[in-house]
C-alpha cells in the first residue's frame, strides 16, 4: 500500500485517489524570467520521480506544470532590457523546455500559462467577490482572510501570530495587512488585461487555483512543490479555492526539501547561486538525477561538487552492470540459469518506494540487485536468454523507468581513427584557449567532450583522454 506524508496532515497516511487507477497531479511550475536554478531542478525532478512511480505501479497520471509568464520579475527584466513581458516569457518558457528536457524530465500532460487563463482567473475572482470572500480597492482586488477561518491550516500558521510579525501597510484601503492580491491594477507601461474591475493583471496565487481547477477538477489528488512555497502561495491557494468552491482542494499536499550548496543557502550574494544549466553543462542528466535520488524528497540536500564526484562511482556501478548485460543479449545464449528471485526484489523495490516515494531505500534494491546479477554474470557458463531479458526488464523498469539514471548505448560507428583525429584536434584548440585565456571556450569544450563521453585528464606535460 502507497502511503504518502501529507504537509497538511503532518502524518504519513495511506494513499487513496479520488478516481480508482488514476490520479490528477499539479506541480508548481518556473516563474519564467531567468534559467530555473538547481533548488528548481531538485523539485523538478523529484516531482517527476513521483509521477514515474506512479506510470510504475499502473495508475493513468494527469500531470499538469503551470507556467507564470505573467509576473513582477518578468515585467522588471523587460523594462530593464527594453522589450516586451511576452518577449521575456517566451524566451524563457524555450529554455525552460529545453532544460527539463536536457534532465530527462518527462513531458507533462499540459503546461498551462496564466496569460491564457484570464478568463478563468476573472471568473474564480468573481465567485470570491460574489461570496464576500475578496473586495476592491483603487489598486486591485485583495482576499479577505478573516473570511477564511481555517486560513493557516497547511502551514500552521496562526494569523494572530502573522498579524503581530506584520510589517506596517502602506496600503492603506487594505482590510488586513495579510490581504492578498488577486488582481493588480495595471501601472503605467505595465501589460494589463480588461476585467470588471479595472484594466489589470492576475496575482500569483490565483493563477495556481484556477489553472488547476480547471484542468484537474475543483479536487484532485496531489500538489506537490518546494517547501518555500507551503507559505504564503499553497497557503492562499487553499483559501481561494475552499472559498471559491466550498470543498476541498487537495487531498495530498508533498513538499520538497531545501537545497543548500557546500553547506549554505543558495545566494547570489554569497557567490553560489548555479543555475540547472551550469551544472549539467559540466554533468550528464543521469548524474545529477542520481544525486537527487540519493536523499529523500522531504529531506533537506547539500550539493557540492564533491558529492556529485562521488555519486559518479555509484552511478557508474549500475550502468556498467547494464552494459555487461546488453552485452550478452547481443551474445549466443547459454544454458545456465542464475538462482536470482526477481520478484523478491520486484517487492523490495515497490516496499521501498511505496514508503512515501523513499528513492534512497529504492536505490539500495537496485545495487543489491546489480551485485546478484555480476555475480551471476562472472560464472564461467553463458546464461539463459530468458535471464538476460528478466534483468534488462527489471533495470529498465526501475532504474530507467522510474529513475531515469541509465544511459542508452550506441553501438559503435563511423571511423574510430577519424573520431581520435577529431578529439585530438578539440584538445589541441582546448590548449590554445587556455593559453590565450579564453578560459570560456576551453570549459566549453571540455564540457561538450564530456557530454559525449569522453573524459579529459591534464597533467603538466599533456592532455589525454579517457571515453566512457
């Protein structure tokens, strides 16, 4: 049985969908103005963990990833370069894309934009208006929360305690200093859109309430998101839709665990913020995923170099157990059969994951699972292919399938002496760079060749290379 810790809840409970065999899935999606950094990638990937578990153990997922391409920062950046909010957003929502994708993040079932959704964010604030739940000002429309008395039930926050750590309002026409916006009304040379209460834009918190209910239904399964976002945005999410609708929002709240580097908070103050993109410039997908599987998904995670450095050994253990085993397949079969209990550790995988999505616990299967099958490998007789094909089957259903850590090889083509001519010639420019300090252009080479497999090693006197 799936049991899952619900943030709400505070307690692990057994996982019970709304709809037998299928389950709808939101994840909080990039706020596109820049390239999504590592602590993004970490919820990203963990949330696709989890929605890989799932397709694992049979259920039909609806998984849906928001977009806000509509947004404070996006509008500051665009001002700052001179061009227009929707410039921004689309320039970014293509990185993004091309990021996740870089990541081995399946695609989600939709990608909702809050721009396209405007007719659905004025109507979920008409509801609100209409049930005394949120009013207007001369600058937008705010949610009241002393409407809402459960207001603080997800991150029990009370708002007595919120009220007294308030800072002092400006806004005046505010009934509470806590009151949220749900629409803004336009600035000059802000983009806006038309609504009965003034040319505006949406808040971010109503963005999330009616893109989900509108693609999920008024409840679904699981919202899952980083721990920065519990309070205040899953919060207000809470009391704009149980507001709104008058039933419950989420059945299962999950939240992921804060990402430090080398021991301290991300910063760009402290000179350690890394964007996903620096990093898998320097890392295959599978290395970072691995990291990532390493901890659990609540649990706070320490990335540093070094723990990427070692995570590569591990790693590097699964892939050539993988690669032994394609090797036989493509072999003249034998006739032995390895006394190896597949379903004992079809088990053990599924007892570990179903323990609140426990990857460390699930990784342990597959290293205990890869020492039987190298040991069976090393006897001197050929084994079955019905063997082979049960180990294959079980590395590409849980390590690939619902991991995504496995690299798919290539058989060999092409010219090997012209492959050597041609990485010979990348280290030689690589030398000319450095010499020249285009230090730039010698990293990019070095990642690329990297990427590709081939690893180079400098040393005083020259630079070799190694291809994995």
């Amino acid at each position: 049985m799936l049991r899952i810790y619900n943030t709400q809840t505070r307690q692990k409970e057994d996982f019970v969908p709304l709809h037998e065999g299928e389950i709808r899935m939101y994840v909080c999606g990039p706020t596109v103005y820049d390239f999504f950094h590592i602590g993004n990638a970490r919820s990203f990937i963990n949330a696709d963990f989890i929605r890989r578990y799932l397709e694992f153990k049979k259920f039909k997922v609806t998984y849906i990833m928001n977009l806000t391409d509509i947004d404070d920062k996006i509008i500051r950046r665009a001002n700052a370069e001179g061009v227009t909010a929707a410039k921004i957003a689309d320039t970014f929502s293509k990185e993004f894309f091309a990021d996740i994708t870089k990541l081995k993040v399946k695609k989600a079932t939709q990608y909702p934009r809050a721009t396209s959704h405007i007719h659905e964010i004025i109507d979920f604030i008409g509801r609100l208006i209409e049930r005394g739940i949120a009013y207007v000002t001369e600058d937008g429309v705010y949610y009241n929360i002393a409407k809402f008395p459960e207001y603080g039930k997800l991150s029990g926050k009370r708002i007595e305690d919120l009220q007294e750590g308030a800072r002092v309002e400006v806004n005046e026409a505010k009934k509470n200093p806590l009151d949220f916006a749900l629409w803004k009304m336009a600035k000059p040379g802000e983009p806006f859109w038309e609504s009965p209460w003034g040319a505006g834009r949406p808040g971010w918190h109503i963005e999330c309430s009616a893109m989900s209910c509108k693609h999920l239904g008024e409840t679904f399964d699981i919202h899952a998101g980083g721990s920065d976002l519990i309070f205040p945005h899953h919060e207000n999410e809470i009391a704009q839709s149980e507001a709104a609708t008058g039933k419950q929002f989420v059945r299962y709240w999950m939240h992921f665990g804060f990402l430090n580097i080398d021991n301290e908070k991300m910063s760009k103050s402290l000179g350690n913020f890394k964007t996903a993109r620096d990093i898998f410039g320097k890392y295959p997908a599978e290395v970072i995923r691995f990291v990532f599987a390493q901890t659990h998904y609540a649990a706070p995670l320490d990335f540093s170099e070094n723990a990427i450095e070692s995570s590569v050994t591990g790693l590097q253990r699964l892939q050539n157990c993988a690669d032994r085993v394609a090797e036989f397949a493509t072999a003249e079969p034998g006739t032995f059969v390895p006394s190896l209990d597949f379903k004992k550790y079809y088990a053990s995988f599924e007892e570990a994951m179903d323990d609140d999505f426990n990857t460390p616990k699930g990784l342990a299967v597959l290293f205990d699972f890869v020492s039987e099958v190298n040991v069976a490998l090393s006897n001197s007789e050929k084994p079955t292919k019905q063997f082979i094909n049960n180990v294959q089957k079980f590395l590409k259903k849980t390590a690939d399938g619902v991991f995504g850590i496995l690299k798919t090889r290539k058989k060999q083509s092409g010219n090997p002496e012209l492959e050597d001519k041609l990485i010979n010639l990348l280290i030689t420019l690589r030398t000319e760079m450095k010499l020249k300090k285009e230090y730039q252009i010698a990293d990019l080479i070095r990642n690329e060749l990297n990427g590709m497999g081939i690893q180079l090693q400098d040393t005083k006197e020259k630079t070799t290379y190694k291809k994995n």
